[in-house]
C-alpha cells in the first residue's frame, strides 16, 4: 500500500467499526438484547497463528509496548469524532472508552455504561458506571456524554459519523449518571453503534483534543500528528488491573518493507498489516509470529452495468470466468486466501452459500461470451490502485489471460491517493476493496438493493431487493439461510462485481507480545490491544 | 673560466593526442658563460621556449626530454631526481615568464609571491625577504616600492607585474634568469622602461641570462650573444653585434630583412584627397556601459574622432593599448554605435548600429580581427567559414560557391586542400590568410584591418602586409589598417593618425615618417621602437623613460 | 548518448579501451530497449512459477520475481522503458535547455533574466516532490512521466548551456558574424552550437544518469510505467522484499541500472578524441 | 572597503522574493490539479455531500481556491505560515520540530559530507590519471549508480536486521547523548553520503583541474613548489568560486530531497511533512514546506557567490 494512501484506509476501517454496529438488526436478536444484553453471533474465522497457544499464559505487568501501523500523516488526531485510520483507533482505544465495546467473539458488552436499555427501541435508557474519572481527574457524568454524542450532529465538527447520529434526536442527562436518548424510529442497534470508535467519550466541553484527555488505560504523554504518540498506563483506570504495560508508543511505517525490517531488528513488537511476500523472511526470523485473520476482507472487481463496456450482456460473465482463482490464492496471496465465488457472504459466516460453486477459470468460455457481447478484439481500459489490495497484481493476471483470448485489457494503475474518492464507484471497470460484514443484511444493503450507497455495478433487481426485506424480518433461521441462498445466487451471476478470493488480513508481531486476540472490529484487537496485550520478559 | 651552462645534443620530444612521437628539439647545443646574456631568437615553434625550460628540467605536459644533457653548473639536469629539480629552481636558476599577468595568482598578494622562493627554500628569514623584495622593487623602478607589494595582481599595471615578475625571479639570487619573451605583451613605451630596469639589474647582480624572444631590436639591447633557432635546430650562433650585421645564415639575414622598414612606395595621387572619401568618420563619440543623462555612454573611450579614407588608399591607425584604435574598428563597423557623430560610406550616412545597416552596406565594409584563432570558427571548416557570405550577400550555391572558395583560397595564397581543413589544424600566417579571405568574400571597398599582423612572426606579418598590398592593387580597395606597431604600419598606409586616450594626437604622411612626428606624445611614441642597433637603448633620452 | 559508438583510428578518432567496453555496454542496453521484447521467453505479466524469488534456474535465467513472473522477460521489457524513458526525458531536457540557453545568452536583456529566473524557482523544488505532486496530480502514464522528468532536469541543462554560450558569445568570430548582419538563430545553431557540443554531449550523459536514478526513486514512491510492465527501478522497488535473500529477481535490476548508468559514465569521461596534428 | 556582499545580498533578496513567488504559483497550480479537497479527503468514505458542505464551510473553505492562496499569501507576506487544514495546529508548529529534523540531519550530513568530497575531489586532482585518481572516480561512478532507497534498505538489513548494531528507525527528536545521535543517524547519513558526495567530488576534481593547468600553477612550480603547496597554495584559492557552487547545488538536496532516506528510516524530516500534506491536500503546509525549501536552497547558493566573491580579491574590492 502507499505511504500516501490515507483516504483507503480510513474508508475501509470506518466501515469495519460500522458493520460491529449494524449487527444485530434482526427482530430476533433485538428481542434477545432485551432480555439477556445481547447474544453474539459466529463471526469471521478468525484463525490465530501460534499467538493463540499464549492466550492461555497469566499477562505479566511492564514493559514498554511499541507497534507500527501502516498509515500516518498530518491529518492524525485525537478526537475520536474524527479518527479515520487505523492510527488514530488504537490511540484513541488507548486514551478513551466507549459506553459499550464488542469483545473477541463480537457480543456486546458494557464498558463506561452500566445498561443500555429501552422499551421500544426508540427512547433508550444509558445509566452510567460510578467512579469514573477523567486523566485531568475530572468524574465521568452525564454531561460528557450529552456533549460527545452531541458533537457528532454538529456538521462543523467533520464527525465521520454524522449521518449515524442524525437519528438521535434528543439527547439529553435524566440525570449525573443517567443519559436519556430518543430517536427517529425504532432502532435496536443502539447499543452496538455506541461501540462505535467514533462514539468514544470525552470530557464535557472539549474542543482541543491534543491532550487526549480521557477515561481510557493509558493517559497521554506526548503526541505529535504525522511522527508519532507516547502514553503511560493510567493507573487510576476504572477497569480492575487496566493495562498491563507500563508505556505505550505507537507510530506508523509507510513503507512496507522497512515496517517489517523494524520488527525484525527488534525496534517494534508489532507491524500491522504485512504483505504475503513478507512472510518467507519473517518465518525465517524466528521469533516473530503472524496472526492472520480471514474474516471475508475482499478485493472485487466491478463493470458498471450503466456504461460501457459493463452494458453489454455476458461481457461481466465472461470476465467473471476470466479470473484464475487458483493463480491468484497460490501467487498473489501466497496460499493465505480462500477461493470465493462472486458474492459477498463469506465462507465462515454461516448463512454462506455453500453449494454455490466458484466459477472455474475457463478462457474459452469468456471469449464466447465476449464474442456474443460483440466485445472480443477491444481495448478495454481497468482501473486499479495499490488502494485496493492486491488489485494491480490481479489486473495483471487478467491482462494475461485476455491477452492469450484477444482480449486486450489496458491497466490504468492510478496513485492510491485520493482513489476512493475519484475512481471508486465511478470508473466503467475498476476495482474495490470491501471489509467484512457479520450478517447478509448489512452487505446486501449496503452494496447490491437498488438504494444502496455503495452499489459498485450499480445492479437493480426487484426481486433481489424484495428478498433482502423480506429476509430482514424472517424470524426462522433455516428459512431465511434459504432467501439468503437465493440472494447469493442472483449476486453471484448477476450482479457485475467479480469476487475472486477472500483475502487475509496479517500481522506480525514478536513473540514476546502476547494476549493479542482477533476481533471482528479489526485489526489489533479491533485496535484496542494496548489495553489487553503484555510483554513476556 | 668554466660554463655555467652547457647544453649538449638536447632532444625533445612531443606526444600528440594521436599518440604520435614527434621530435621538436633535433638536437641542439650551446654554452652560456657566467654572467653572460644569451639571446635565443626563433619564429613560434622554433622550440626557443621549449630549450630554455629544459634548463629548469622542465618540459610543458605531453612533452619530455628524450636525449642529450643540459648542465647547470657542472650538475645534468636531465638527469635529477624530481626533489633536486625542486630544489634548484628558483635559487639556481629562475624563470620570468611571457605573460606576468596571467603567471601571477590572482588570489595572492604579489609580495608573498615575490618572496615565495625564499619561503619554499628557506634561503632567508621572511623580514629580511620582504626587505630584499623593497629593494628589488627599487632597482626596477616600480612606483612606491614599500608597498606595492600589498596590492594583488589586478591591482598594477602590466608593466609593472612584468617588473615585478622579475622581482620574483631575482629574490632566490639564481645563477641564471630565463626571460621568455617578457616584454611581447607591453607597449612599446613600457617596454622600453621593462628592459631598461632588466638590464641595470641583471648588469648589477652579475647574473647569467637567457632571453628568448621573436623580436630581434629589442635582443639587441640587452644579449651578449645570439642563438638563432628553427624547427628546433641551431641555424647560427653568434655575439649579437655579429649578428646584427655580419649574419652568416640566409634565415638570419630573412629575419633581419623583415625587419627593415620598407616605406610604402606607390605613385601618390595628389587629387586622392580631393576626390569624395569612401569613409569618413566625423566626430564620433562612442564607449561601453549604461547611457548616462547626458546620453553618453558609462566609459567613454572614444572622445570625437574624426577622419577619413580616400577611396583607394590606406589609412593607417596607430596607439598604444587602451588608445581606443580597435574601437574605432568597431564603431565603424558597427558593432558598438557611437553615441554620436557620423559614419560616411561613399558619403553616404551609415546606420550606427550593424543590425540596422542595409545587407548592401555590410557587404561594403568589411572587419578582419586581429586573432585569427579567435575570428575563426574553430568548429568549421575553412570551406564553410568562406562559404558562408558567399551565400549570405551574393546567394552563391553548389559549384559556383566551390569556384569562388577555391578562387579566394587562391587568392591569399592557400591551397584548395585548405578548404575541408578545421582552423585548429592550421598555422598562424595560413589562419590570419583565412580570416583575411572571409572579408574578400564579400567584395568588399572597404576592410577594416585590426592588429591583424600583430599576432604573427615578423617574416609572416610581412608576407601578409605583401598580400594586402597586392590584393589592393587587384581588387581596388581601401584598408583602414589598425595598429601598434609602427614599422607595419608604415609599410602600408599613405597616411597615419596617431591615437591616444580615445583621441586623435595628429595625422601624419606615411613618408614623414617618424621624424615628421609634430606632437611630444607621437615624437615619443616613434622614439620607443627599439631599433635594430645595439647602443639604441641607452641612446634613448631619459624623457621617454620619465612619461612611461 | 546510448547511440554513440567508438569510431575506428582510421576516421581520424582515438579512444581509450575502457570508452570502447562503456560504448559496447552502453550499445548493448540500447539494442536490447529495440529488440528486446522479441526475445522475451515469456509474456512479462504471465506468472510461470509459483514459487516467489525464485533462484537462477535453467528455465528462468534471471529467477522469478514476487509474483512468480520471469525475471529475464521483465528485465528485457524493462530496459525499452528505462532506457526509452529516460533517453526521451534527456533529449527534451537538454534540447530545450540548450537552446533557451543559447537563445538567452546571446538576446540577453529581459528574456535572459525572466527565463533565469523562472527556471532557478523551479530548480529550488525538490524534484521527487515535484514529481510526486505532477503524477499524483495527471496520473502517471509515460508521456507524463518523461515530462516531468525533463520539467525536472530542464534548468539545469539551461544553466550549463548559457553559462558555456555566453563565453563563446564574446568571441570574435561571433562579432564577424554579427557584423556580416546574421540573425540570432544562425548565431545559434551555426556559430554557437558546434563550438560547445562536446560539454553538452557530457552534460546530457550525466543528467541520463541522473534522470535513470530519479525513474528508479520516483518508482520507489509509487510512480512509474504501468503494469505489468516495469522499469528497472520499480523491478528493485517492486522486488525489494527479495533483498534479504539476495534475490536475482533485486539483485538483476540494480545491476542492470548500475552497468547502464556506469558505462554511460565511462563513456563520456572517455569520448573519443579527434586527432588533431597541426599541418605545417 | 567591502560593499560588494551587502549589495550582492540585498540584491538577492529581492530576487528571492520573486522566485518564491514563482514557486508558490508554481506549487499552487500543481495542487489545484489534484483530485478532492481536504474536506473530502479528512471525511473520507463519511464524505456525504453535506457532510463535506458543512466541513468546508466549517474551515472557511468554501470560497474560490485562489482567494485562498491570496489570503494565504497576504498571511505569508505579514509572517504568518497560516493554520494547517488538517488539523487546524498553527503551520509553524507542525515545520518546527520536523525542520529541526531535517536541519539535525543536514548538519551532520554537511559535516561529514564537504570534507570527505573537498579532500578526495582535490587529492584526484592532484594525481590526476594516477591509479588513485582512476579508483576514486570509478566509485564514486559505481555508487551514484545504486539507487537511493536500494542503499538505504540494504543497510537496515546489514547493520539492524543481521548485525543488530544500529536501530532500523531513527526518530531525530529523541537524541540524548552524541553516541546515541551516532547511531540513530550513521544509517541515513551514510546513504546520503552515498547519494550526495559524488556529484562534489566530481565537480571539485574538474575545478581543481583546470585551475592547475593555469600559467600561475606552472610558475609555482617553476620556483620549486612542491606539490601540495602548488594545489593548495596556488591552485585551491582560485578554485573555490566553482567548488562551493557545486557544494550548495549537491547541499540544497539535503532539505527536500531527502524524503526516500526519511521513508526508509522513518525519519520524521520535511520533506515526508510534505508528502503527507499534498495527500491531505493542506494548502497551506503544501506552499510553507515548499517556501521552506525554496529559500533553503536560495539561501545555500547565495552563501556560495558569497563565498566565492570573498575568495577572489578582484571581486571583493
């Protein structure tokens, strides 16, 4: 990825936190929520690497911590309301809290919030733990959270959750530990959006955020946007015990390879977010580990159905039978990737379409195909960024086996800087990158019903968006895993994004840092490991 | 009494960068007694310059001594060792080179270059240097002895940077001082104070002198003996007064040919002036640098020049550097208008400056520089450097243009074969011939002549001087013939206009000739060209040494 | 510079051996930038291993790359862009430089000092900025690639030129030709620029160095041919993870710029002499 | 006796005014051509229309792009860098410890780099065609031709990754004692030894020797100058005009051209402060960090004529 390439990320990891939120949307689990606060469902596979042997072993206190993301600029920050990148999620995990969190298996939990409670899902009830403090000493009240959750209905404030909040209409404190909030309509997903990053809560009336002044495990000690931020381990946490380390430094490396060389030469525990070509020199080293999670992450490839060349019918068939899924796990992913068959539900989410087979790499196929469209001999021009994972390599791959066709595809490689906002959605055949989605409903609507906003071949069916309702208000699992099937079926050969492989998100970390867990909120912990993670001496 | 130097069957030779050996001393002796002061007289690359570094165990890069001995004071300096060399040079024998101007470092202050000698061979503590240097300084008769030697190089004039490169010769007290050709580069005027003050110091400190120079009147003034070189062979050596008058060897007796003034005999046509003057220069005022307010020109260097050429005759211009002669040349042709005053051509006004003259008048007045090496285009050959006016005022091409080449290459006495020849490949004589022939190209009635034979032995200036007067007599022309020496100019013009400080002194008859001279500056002037005559220079008054 | 070749003794040229190994290796590059992808065993984007890095095999000669692709293919495609790019953005640079340069020495006055300065701003920004804000900004396809290279490299050459013009300017062979009445660019392309070709012809040598050097870091910041075609420089960049393991796939690339840059160095600072034997 | 320098100087500061105006246009045009603003690259993947409405106009962002620049350059004529767009610190803040950076980086370098380049540049020279002449330039040739960033990996490999001797990163801000400066900074310094050095030493050789072909070099040695004394003595004093223009041109790189160095190292310098701020596309730090090295540069080769004119007495009078 690009040392430049803000804009990606951000994008990718604000949808991560915002598909925790959306979880849930069932009636079923809402009901549930009210009685027992919450069930999780199985989410992403998250496979652990030899990390997961030390989960068993006692954390062990000290130490100073000292992790690597990919990404940083100028434009780092500390106002939750604002964070945009993997940066800014974990120094904030570190500095604030949210009024409840999703743990590793994605079940919500209370953090600074005793209950969340409501009737009718519709006017909810925030009672607030006692005793907690701010670093500058301050206690924790209603007024905080009025005021945080406030700031985000304020457009000046740039809140990237803005369009969230807007349901909230009133919030207001009942009373010092009492917070009263009414919405629009009904929504039993409260909870999990307050487990948003964004919605962390700060102190009533912040407008500078420099200081990093929170209720959070560690309290900050020095930050400078771009470079990198120092905190020490609060030791008045609310939490029994809190962190376990007594410091923590976190920064980012841009460039792939000297990120790793870092950890390898021991200057950082952890390097986020490693390329599969990393992985030979790194299993030589030894002592470091990777902890890899498939959890349905994908790199897509979309032909606009309004344009040409996507308008011509089986020019996205053919394409779809053009990728060599098998090439591209072995080469591009180096093994650490699962075939997958054009449609967005992963295999490790249990409403996956199972006998929906992927499509076989099969050239001659594709050149029929294309010659009925009348497409075969055409310059067709694919976008791609080193924003999207691995997409350039795919087009590549494309680029040969049209070629072997008389297909002639021409790569535009276009600077992963500001690609999410210029070519993303826009260009006749480009490529995307989607993070993964715990329930069908939230990828369906997000990416595939007529009125989603994110509708990369923008695919218009009827049918298809009268099954995706129909399903959201189906109480019987084993008939709502058939519409869900179904819903498969039609994306997978009609809608005009190819989905080759579920990728694999990897870090890598020193075998002296242990307790770091997958989590469906995202990498690291879902960015929250300062807290969790310790030291072996 | 023994030699102090005795040179035996010295060989050089020369490595070209075709990695050629190519002999350039064939085998050359001579003796220099104690004190005594041997003249080697040669044209360039009669390799006069080339024997006398050997004396220093020196040869200029590509070169190297390929033979014989050169001993100084009984030791062979071929044969040292590079730290005996160093060693001797500077106390035992010392250089005074052509050009002091660009032989002294510009960044340094001339006395800790004067005393430099002594500093490399710790001969002396540095007060007691610096007194010796006031005291040569003295001897030279350079102006403010005790503290000239603060000053840097572009702080005196040439002259005294001459003076006082002999100054830093002499500090190391050496057996012997070689002096190559150290006084070319001065005004006569200068020069005639140059050798005075060499030769009283040289007389004083007994010393032993070798004195290379082109220039047979002025070895006349201070050698003993003479060598006479070419191609690097000894032609004849002789006591100088020998020379002078008895030469053996018929290429002494051409160079000393050369030297006789032959006064411009041509059928002097009373009505010439009479007749409408094909140039006629009137009070032009020209110089360099930003206008001023009163709409002159920064530095004026032309202050009101008037004369005028008539048509078929020769006007000769005369001055010592900085007299503004070769601007004139220029202000005429247009290269730097004046600021105001006229330029007549066949009374017709010219435009001052060249870019706005008609092709028609550009053609008719044609500049010849004096620097070959420079006026040529090194990058060229002679065929395109004539073609090119060819082209560009008559519109000739192909075989025409070829025809009229070879013509004008005829025409200065060049073989065709020149044509596909670069300038670099050519002798000095054969490039002024060239640059001579780019003027002829453009037919035209006038041709302004710049110190072109300034820069060529004095057996080549003369053929040159020839050619003009023949070509004259061919083509009809009109030279206006710029110069510092008189003798040339003599040799070719009907008139002479004397020049000094940006003004006209006085106009004289060619045939009046020196002793016509009216004004104290061109009586003074005439009065320092060395003549070829031993006692000349202690016969020159002292009031020539004074205004220098 | 890549077409400039030793010149037998017998024209009248003299060179040294080491300007002859230089002109050889220098040739070679250039031949291959010509006919390079005929020779190609394989598509340069078709992955034929799927081992990564792989060593020096009989079937690859140069290894495979990160992507299992062969390196030799790569590394033969790679040179028509180093070399073409690289070539394209110098003859612009210098082309234009030389000639403003000329132009501004012998104009001199307004044009001279606007051009001047305009041309020394641009000098004080660092090129790979610059070249980062251009490609970031129109895309980084060849043709913007070679324009901001030779955008980059221009000023220099524009200094060097006019600092060499304006000596020769003063020269009096330049006078005569003002004086026969020649306009400026006969000035210029007849009288000027012969008399400075052999500096030039080193400057322009030099500045391909550079300009190689700068395709190579400008690809390591993510700017570059597209794929799957690659310069030499985004071969080391793309395959720098190979550097621990001395991978051909690194190690080629790097010697392939190193021999090309080197030798165009050699081969100016030994050009061939023409022999020059005064006739008298 | 002197008033060359003061004239030269305020003369060049008027010309420095012009050119960073030049720049600033020149730096302005480039990112107006840079697709999205800052409000949309900080919001992101949130940029809703209104959201984006409301964040520009939040920043005062909604009025044309060159009233921006203008009032941006009316706070630069008045001293003030303006306030980041990203996040909203004053300018000045955000370049201070970073220039720092860059200048810590650049001294050091400068320190080790000028007389490394200045002594081998005038000892091949001196021996000119000498084996030590022929060894010199043939490294020198052999390490230019390596690319930057390829030196600088190879040496975290060797010396952090395999040695284990020296850090992999080095943050200039957090440098104790001079040993630990040592080793944070021998990485980067060494690759910009490599990166920097040759060019000098090039240009220094070439000066050197057309100097030491001059008639006054001769002369010296005609009065028996050894040779050191003919090169220092007599040849380096008029050689230094040239030397230190080279010296500026190869120094001005260390301030905005050392951004690969400070990728690879994680340096945090000026010139990743750049990059960073063209990708979030903050006007103002864009133009402050390019100012910056405009005058860096300007400034590095007006101390060079200076330089020069003080060396050579026929201009300092």
């Amino acid at each position: 990825m690009s040392n430049t390439g803000i804009t990606n990320w951000s994008r990718s990891d604000d949808a991560m936190v915002e598909d925790a939120m959306r979880r849930g949307a069932s009636r079923r689990d809402l009901l549930r929520m009210f009685m027992a606060g919450g069930i999780g469902l199985a989410v992403g596979g998250g496979i652990l690497g030899r990390a997961s042997a030390a989960l068993a072993a006692t954390p062990v206190r000290g130490g100073h911590l000292i992790g690597a993301s990919w990404s940083s600029s100028t434009a780092d920050t500390l106002d939750p309301a604002k964070a945009s990148q993997a940066t800014d999620y974990v120094r904030c995990c570190a500095l604030y809290n949210r009024l409840t969190f999703l743990n590793g298996k994605g079940e919500v939990q209370m953090e600074l919030a005793d209950s969340v409670e409501s009737s009718d899902a519709k006017v909810w009830t925030i009672k607030l733990k006692k005793g907690v403090t701010f670093h500058d000493g301050k206690t924790l009240t209603a007024d905080d959270v009025v005021y945080s959750l406030n700031r985000h209905l304020d457009e000046s404030v740039g809140s990237k959750v803005n369009a969230m909040a807007k349901q909230m209409t009133e919030i207001k404190a009942i009373d010092p530990t009492t917070v009263q909030i009414t919405l629009t309509a009904p929504n039993a997903d409260i909870p999990s959006i307050l487990a948003m990053h964004h919605f962390m809560i700060v102190a009533d009336g912040t407008t500078d955020f420099s200081k990093g002044n929170g209720t959070g495990s560690f309290a900050l000690e020095s930050f400078e946007p771009g470079v990198k931020s120092l905190m020490k381990r609060n030791e008045n946490y609310f939490k029994s015990g809190g962190a376990n380390v007594d410091s923590f430094e976190y920064f980012a490396i841009p460039d792939d390879t000297a990120r790793v060389n870092a950890l390898l030469s021991g200057d950082i525990h952890l390097a986020a977010s490693i390329k599969p070509q990393a992985l030979r020199l790194i299993e030589a080293a030894g002592n470091i580990d990777v902890v890899q999670n498939t959890a349905g992450n994908y790199t897509n490839f979309n032909m606009r159905l309004d344009m040409a060349p996507g308008d011509k019918a089986g020019f996205a068939e053919g394409m779809k039978y053009l990728f060599d899924r098998e090439l591209i796990t072995k080469s591009i992913a180096r093994g650490r990737a699962v075939i997958a068959n054009d449609q967005p539900i992963s295999p490790s989410n249990r409403f996956h379409n199972a006998e929906l087979k992927a499509r076989e790499f099969d050239p001659e196929r594709a050149k029929s195909l294309f010659e009925k469209a009348g497409l075969l001999g055409q310059n067709i021009p694919i976008v791609a960024s080193d924003a999207a994972t691995s997409s350039v390599e795919m087009a590549t791959l494309l680029q040969q086996a049209g070629s072997k066709i008389g297909m002639k595809f021409d790569i535009q490689r276009v600077p992963s800087d500001g690609y999410w906002s210029k070519y993303w959605l826009k260009s006749p055949v480009h490529f995307g990158n989607i993070n993964p989605r715990p329930t069908p409903d939230i990828l369906f609507s997000l990416l595939y019903t007529s009125d989603a906003p994110w509708n990369e071949s923008q695919f218009r069916s009827e049918r298809f968006d009268k099954l995706v309702h129909e399903a959201r208000g189906e109480l019987d699992d084993s008939k709502r895993k058939e519409i869900y099937d179904e819903c498969q079926v039609i994306v997978s050969n009609e809608a005009a994004t190819a989905i080759p492989v579920w990728l694999s998100d990897m870090e890598a970390k020193s075998n002296k840092l242990q307790g770091l867990e997958t989590n469906p909120l995202g990498g690291q912990m879902g960015y929250a490991m300062a807290e969790y993670v310790w030291l072996q001496a | 009494m023994p030699n102090l130097v005795e040179i035996r069957d010295l060989q050089v030779k020369a490595t070209t960068d075709a990695g050629n050996i190519i002999p350039i001393i064939k085998g050359v002796s001579f003796d220099i007694a104690p004190g005594e002061i041997v003249a080697l007289i040669g044209e360039s690359g009669s390799g006069k310059t080339t024997i006398a570094l050997t004396l220093m165990g020196h040869t200029r890069s590509g070169c190297e001594i390929s033979g014989g001995s050169v001993s100084l004071a009984g030791r062979d300096v071929v044969q040292m060792t590079a730290r005996q060399r160093q060693a001797m040079r500077g106390t035992e024998v010392a250089y005074v080179p052509q050009s002091a101007a660009a032989a002294f470092n510009p960044a340094l202050r001339l006395i800790d270059q004067v005393i430099e000698v002594a500093r490399i061979h710790r001969t002396m503590p540095m007060p007691q240097a610096r007194a010796k240097a006031v005291e040569l300084f003295r001897a030279l008769a350079l102006p403010d002895p005790e503290n000239i030697g603060q000053r840097y190089p572009h702080q005196v004039s040439g002259g005294q940077l001459q003076r006082l490169s002999a100054a830093m010769a002499l500090i190391g007290d050496p057996k012997l001082v070689i002096f190559d050709e150290p006084t070319t580069a001065l005004d006569v005027t200068t020069q005639i104070e140059v050798l005075r003050a060499f030769k009283s110091v040289m007389k004083a400190g007994g010393m032993a002198g070798v004195y290379v120079s082109h220039d047979l009147a002025v070895v006349a003034q201070i050698a003993d003996r003479i060598v006479v070189l070419k191609g690097g062979v000894v032609q004849e050596i002789g006591p100088t007064e020998a020379i002078l008058h008895r030469p053996a060897h018929p290429y002494t007796r051409e160079l000393l040919s050369a030297f006789e003034p032959v006064a411009y005999a041509r059928a002097a046509q009373p009505e010439a002036a009479a007749r409408v003057p094909i140039l006629e220069v009137a009070n032009v005022i020209a110089g360099y640098g930003p206008l001023g307010p009163d709409r002159m020109p920064h530095k004026l260097v032309l202050k009101d020049v008037s004369c005028r050429l008539a048509k078929g005759s020769n006007l000769g211009v005369i001055g010592e550097s900085g007299s503004g002669k070769s601007t004139l040349a220029r202000a005429i042709a247009g290269l730097l208008p004046p600021a105001s005053g006229k330029v007549l051509l066949n009374g017709e006004l010219l435009e001052p400056a060249a870019a706005a003259r008609s092709k028609e008048d550009l053609r008719r007045l044609q500049i010849v520089f004096q620097l070959a090496d420079t006026a040529l285009n090194p990058a060229r050959p002679i065929g395109d450097i004539l073609g090119r006016p060819l082209t560009f005022y008559h519109g000739l091409k192909g075989a025409a243009k070829q025809d009229r080449i070879t013509q004008l290459l005829d025409m200065v006495r060049l073989p065709k074969a020149i044509a596909h020849r670069l300038p670099g490949e050519l002798s000095g004589g054969q490039k002024q011939r060239v640059n001579l022939a780019r003027a002829l190209a453009a037919n035209p009635e006038v041709i302004l002549c710049d110190e072109i034979t300034s820069a060529l032995d004095t057996v080549v200036a003369a053929a040159v001087i020839e050619l003009l007067k023949e070509l004259q007599r061919e083509l009809d022309l009109s030279y206006v013939f710029i110069s510092h020496d008189l003798s040339t100019v003599q040799a070719i013009c009907d008139e002479v206009m004397v020049m000094n400080g940006g003004e006209t002194v006085e106009t004289l008859r060619a045939d009046s000739l020196p002793h016509g001279a009216r004004h104290p500056y061109s009586q003074l002037l005439f009065a320092s060209v060395p003549q070829l005559d031993t006692g000349w220079l202690d016969g020159v008054p002292l009031r020539v040494a004074k205004s220098a | 510079m890549a077409v400039s070749f030793p010149t037998p003794r017998r024209l009248g040229y003299h060179i040294s051996w080491t300007g002859i190994l230089a002109a050889t290796i220098v040739l070679f590059w250039a031949v291959i930038a010509i006919i390079g992808p005929w020779l190609m065993p394989h598509p340069p984007g078709d992955i034929i291993d799927f081992e990564y890095f792989g060593p020096m095999t009989g079937e690859l000669w140069f290894g495979s790359d990160y992507l299992g692709r062969d390196m030799f293919s790569r590394i033969l495609m790679g040179a028509r862009y180093t070399v073409g790019i690289s070539l394209a953005a110098v003859v612009l640079a210098c082309a234009s430089g030389v000639v403003l340069g000329m132009t501004a020495a012998v104009t001199g006055g307004w044009f001279d000092t606007i051009l001047s300065r305009v041309l020394d701003a641009l000098n004080s920004i660092p090129s790979k900025l610059f070249g980062l804000v251009m490609v970031a900004a129109v895309g980084s396809s060849i043709p913007v690639l070679i324009a901001v290279l030779a955008v980059i490299y221009l000023p220099g050459a524009y200094r060097f030129a006019r600092s060499l013009a304006v000596n020769i300017n003063t020269m009096d062979f330049v006078t005569v030709a003002r004086a026969r009445g020649e306009r400026t660019p006969y000035l210029i392309l007849k009288e000027i620029l012969p008399n400075m070709t052999g500096p030039v012809l080193a400057d322009v040598g030099l500045r391909f160095v550079f300009i190689v050097l700068l395709l190579s870091g400008l690809s390591f910041l993510g700017l570059g041919v597209q794929p799957p075609n690659a310069d030499w420089g985004s071969l080391v960049r793309e395959n720098i993870g190979g550097l621990p393991f001395a991978a051909p796939a690194v190690t080629i690339p790097s010697l392939a710029i190193a021999s090309l840059t080197i030798s165009v160095n050699l081969l100016i600072d030994n050009l061939p002499v023409k022999i020059r034997d005064r006739s008298e | 006796m002197n008033s060359q320098i003061p004239r030269l100087v305020l003369g060049r500061l008027g010309v420095a005014a012009i050119t960073l105006l030049i720049v600033s246009a020149v730096v302005f045009g480039a990112t107006q051509m840079l697709p999205g603003d800052v409000a949309e690259i900080l919001l992101g993947q949130a940029a809703t229309p209104e959201a984006v409405a409301g964040l520009r106009q939040a920043m005062h962002l909604d009025q044309p792009a060159l009233v921006q620049y203008a009032s941006w350059l009316w706070g630069l004529a008045q001293g003030d860098l303006g306030t980041s767009y990203a996040n909203s610190m004053p300018v000045a803040d955000l370049i201070g410890g970073r220039l720092l950076n860059t200048l810590r980086l650049g001294a050091v370098t400068a320190a080790l780099a000028v007389p490394l380049a200045l002594t081998l540049g005038i000892t091949s020279a001196m021996y000119r065609g000498t084996l030590y002449d022929r060894i010199v330039s043939t490294c020198i040739i052999g390490v230019i031709s390596v690319p930057e960033f390829m030196i600088a990996t190879l040496a975290v490999l060797i010396f952090a990754v395999w040695l284990k001797w020296l850090p992999a990163l080095s943050f200039g801000n957090d440098v104790q004692s001079i040993g630990e400066m040592l080793r944070i900074f021998a990485m980067p310094v060494i690759t910009l030894l490599c990166v920097i050095c040759a060019q000098m030493i090039r240009m220094t050789r070439a000066a050197m020797i057309s100097v030491l072909d001059s008639p006054y070099v001769e002369m010296a040695l005609l009065k028996g100058a050894s040779r050191p004394r003919m090169v220092l003595r007599h040849a380096l004093p008029n050689a230094v005009g040239p030397i230190v223009n080279a010296v500026a041109l190869s120094l001005s790189y260390l301030v905005g051209g050392v951004i690969i160095v400070e990728t690879v190292f994680n340096y945090p310098g000026i010139a990743r402060l750049m990059v960073d701020s063209v990708a979030t596309r903050d006007l103002p730090l864009i133009q402050s960090c390019a100012m910056i090295f405009c005058i860096g540069y300007l400034v590095l080769i007006t101390l060079a004529d200076v330089i020069a004119i003080l060396s050579n007495p026929r201009l300092r009078k």
